[in-house]
C-alpha cells in the first residue's frame, strides 16, 4: 500500500501547472526529435543538458523523461509517411507500415503505432512502479565487490552489442574510461591525466562530451557527409482510425511486443533495435492465411504494432536499472545519469528513500506524458510531418550554436568551447568508422563509479582480489560477463564449421 501512496504524491507534484508545462514541452519536443531524421532523443536531451544549471531537479527530469520516451512516438510517424525513420528503433516500423501507406492505410498504421505504444508504455510504467522499489531493496544488500561486477556486466555487454564489432565497442568503452579518469583522484587527491591544465583538474564535463559526440558529430556528419540527399515522397493520409479487424489483429500484437520489450529494457542490450526485430519476426511467424500474404506486400499491421510496442516497453522498462542500479543501458539513459549527477544525486538503491520525491514524481510523469503523448500524436499528425520541411542547413546550424551556447553557459570558459569541439571531431571521425558512439559514455559515468567500488571490494578481501569468487552473487556476474564475452564467438565458430561441413 506504501507503494500506491507514494505514487499518489507523485501524481500530486507532477500534476502541478510548472510540472506538467514541463512534461507538455517535453512530449512535443521529444516527437519533433522523433520526427526529424538522424537528431535522435539522446542529442536532444544532451543539447538541453546546460538547462540542469537553472532548472529544478524535479521539473527537468520529467522535462528530460517526456523527449526521451516522446521521441519513439515520434519516429513512426516519419517511417510510415516517408519511409524514413527517425530513430534507429523506427526501421522496423517503415518496413510494414509504409507498405500500408502506399496501400492507402496510412491512418490504420499512424493508429495502431500511436495506440500500441500508448499500451505498451502504460503496461511498462506500471511494472516500474511495482518492481523498482523491489529491486532497489534488493539492491541495498549488494556489496562492493557485487556492484563492481554489475558495472563490469554493463560495460561487456553494451560493448560487445552495440556497433558492428565487439572491438569497436570495447575500444569505444575504454576512450570512456581513459576520459572518467581525467582531474583529481577519489581518495588520494592526486591529478591524473591533466597534462598540467588547470580547467581538467574538476575532470570533463559530462555535458560537454554528451553534447561533442552527439551534438555537435552529428551536425558535422550532416554538413560533411551526407549531402543533399532526396527525401521519398509522401504518402496521402487517411482517416486516422482502425477497423474492428484490425482492433482483433493489433491487440494480440501489442500485448506480445510488451512482453518481448520489457525484459531488453531491463538489461544492458544495446537498445531497442533487437526486440523491435525480434517482435516483428515474431509476428510474421504467427501469423496465417491472407494476413501473412501481406507482409511484404500490402503491409501487415501487425508488423507494425508489435514493434512499435516492444520499442516503447523497452524504453520505459529501462528506467529500473537507471533509478534502482545506476547503470545505463542506453546512450540516452547514460545521458539522463549525467544529468541526475549535474544536481549531485546518484541514482541506485538508495534513490528510493534519498530523492523518494523526485523518483515518484518521475514515475507519476510518465502515465501523464503516455497520454499527453497520444493526445499530440492522433490529431496532430499532420503538423508534426512539415516539420520534415526545415533545410537541412538551418537545421544542423541551429543545433551548432545551441550546442555551443549551452557548453560555454555553463562556466563561461573558452578552454570548453575548444574542448567541446575536439570531441565533437572525435565523435564525427568514431561515426564515420562506425564506432559506437554510447560505450563512450557509459564508460565516462560509470569508470570511476566502478573504479571506487573495484578499490572498496580489494580493501574488503585485503588486498585479495579471490573476494570476486568468495561471494555467490559477484562469482555468478563474472560467469555472465565471460559468457558474454565467449559465446558469441564459440556459436560463430561452430556455424561456420557447419558451413563447411555442408559445402
């Protein structure tokens, strides 16, 4: 019952005229990002990061909570219309659901995307609500040597998972940790790495490496790279309604996207990119008869509304190892640990009882921003597509002097203008070799995090590093971690001797 009565006063502080302004701006500001191509929610929110300097705690996490969770809404809309996603989770959307569009079905499409990831959002929300206190409780009793295995888990599989090669990702990993180690050290106070610059010796500003691989990379990318390239014409719209038949072939498809999201959200996998094709290859399996002639074809709108489901539970689940671990499982919830630290809070398992208004006025903000979000996405379809009308120039101008205001706002010093854009290089030379761009990251935050808890668990075993394997549950993570390490490639390699063996 404690539960409920904590969420209740969530609702109370979110549901205050300055909160929910916030979450409003958020949700509208999250679908624009979703719309536009290539911007994505986490440049977005690293881009308002500076706003942490002036904004209440509360009032900006439920701001940066409606971008990151609005921006799946959004993409669909783009992936349906034009076939072109605007978020890496929205590829699996334009396979079916411009099908559809170009079959006249563009509204059953808009609607079963907005409708299922309504569902699948408010299903996700609700299991945070029951199982992050739980977890967070859990959690409390894990020890140094449990928490630094955790980091170590987070680190492998983010690595090994995101971009094309497991050494991309560990390379990508370790320029994050080699830039956490940066200024003074925890506990003897000795400066590292700080090549005798002063301005290095309060280490990088989280916000300025956000907003330089993010940001600033992705608006050099544009200009550089990419040219003029012809934007596919749009599809007419239809009513943005669903039939009775598709109402019995949506439901199914997003209670099943749900259940496969869910769980990727709880877990460091790299995003929502694997249960998006896991739920659209679970649909197509499933389904029979003249509906599975349309995939491919007309377009199923199963293939639309399953993913779309698992992209959104996948989004919100992922909040749990946020508040309740402290580990990112996403570059964007890297980010929002960033900005959870700007106001000196740690999110873990003591965020429950340290910052319990903050957290439930998080949570509470989410069921609003579910239905704030479905309220702009139904009727306003058709204003959120002429947002695809802005030059591109003005465009990636734009997010450069905002990107450049923000980093030198925050302490008015020139050295991190020049800092800013030495990593904005770095991020455009990792994107244009396919580096992942989020180990970076999640290297940078949770480093000395992990570093504070790797010396805390050797003073435990007093000097002994045999503690990792005295302790049940750091001995069970270090399994996992070598698993994931070693697995991948021992399958690789028994596939292709099968190959060979067939050949």
């Amino acid at each position: 019952m404690d539960i409920w009565n904590q969420l209740l006063q969530g609702f109370a502080t979110a549901g205050t005229p300055v909160n929910l302004l916030w979450a409003f701006v958020g949700c509208a500001l999250g679908t624009a990002v979703g719309v536009l191509p290539g911007i994505g929610p986490a440049t977005a929110v690293a881009m308002l990061l500076p706003i942490t300097a002036k904004v209440d705690a509360t009032a900006s996490m439920i701001f940066f909570a409606g971008i990151y969770y609005g921006a799946m809404y959004g993409g669909s809309t783009t992936s349906i219309l034009l076939n072109t996603p605007g978020e890496t989770a929205s590829m699996v959307t334009a396979m079916e659901g411009n099908k559809m569009a170009k079959s006249g079905r563009a509204g059953a499409a808009l609607a079963t995307s907005a409708i299922g990831s309504f569902v699948a959002g408010t299903i996700a929300t609700v299991l945070v609500t029951l199982f992050a206190p739980v977890v967070a409780e859990f959690a409390v009793k894990l020890g140094p040597p449990e928490y630094f295995m955790l980091m170590l888990l987070a680190f492998t599989t983010v690595s090994a998972v995101l971009g094309q090669s497991t050494v991309r990702g560990l390379t990508a990993l370790f320029v994050g940790l080699a830039v956490g180690l940066v200024g003074l050290d925890q506990i003897t106070g000795q400066a590292r790495y700080t090549g005798g610059v002063p301005e290095l010796l309060d280490g990088i500003e989280i916000v300025l490496v956000a907003v330089g691989l993010f940001a600033v990379a992705e608006a050099l990318h544009a200009v550089l790279f990419e040219g003029k390239r012809g934007v596919e014409s749009e599809n007419r719209m239809s009513r943005v309604t669903m039939t009775g038949n598709d109402w019995r072939r949506s439901l199914p498809a997003w209670l099943r996207g749900t259940a496969i999201g869910v769980p990727f959200g709880c877990i460091p996998a790299g995003g929502t990119e694997i249960p998006t094709f896991l739920s659209y290859a679970t649909e197509k399996k499933l389904a029979k008869g003249s509906n599975k002639a349309e995939f491919g074809t007309q377009g199923a709108i199963e293939g639309v509304a399953g993913p779309e489901a698992a992209n959104n539970a996948t989004v919100t689940a992922a909040l749990i190892p946020l508040l309740t671990l402290g580990i990112p499982v996403s570059s964007t919830t890297a980010i929002l640990l960033g900005a959870f630290q700007n106001y000196g809070i740690q999110p873990g398992p003591q965020l429950f009882s340290s910052s319990a208004a903050l957290v439930w006025a998080l949570i509470a903000s989410l069921y609003i921003g579910n239905v704030m979000l479905l309220v702009l996405n139904l009727p306003l379809v058709g204003i959120w597509v002429k947002l695809l009308k802005v030059p591109k120039p003005q465009l990636y101008a734009g997010i450069l002097i905002f990107a450049t205001v923000g980093a030198y706002a925050m302490r008015q010093s020139a050295f991190d203008l020049f800092l800013l854009y030495a990593i904005g290089v770095l991020g455009l030379v990792m994107r244009r070799f396919n580096f992942p761009t989020a180990p970076v990251v999640i290297g940078m935050i949770l480093g000395p995090l992990a570093e504070a808890q790797l010396r805390n668990a050797i003073s435990i075993g007093e000097g002994s590093a045999m503690v990792f394997l005295q302790r049940p549950m750091s001995l069970t993570l270090l399994i996992i971690v070598l698993a994931v390490l070693v697995l991948p490639r021992l399958l690789k390699r028994n596939s292709r001797r099968t190959d060979l063996a067939t050949k």
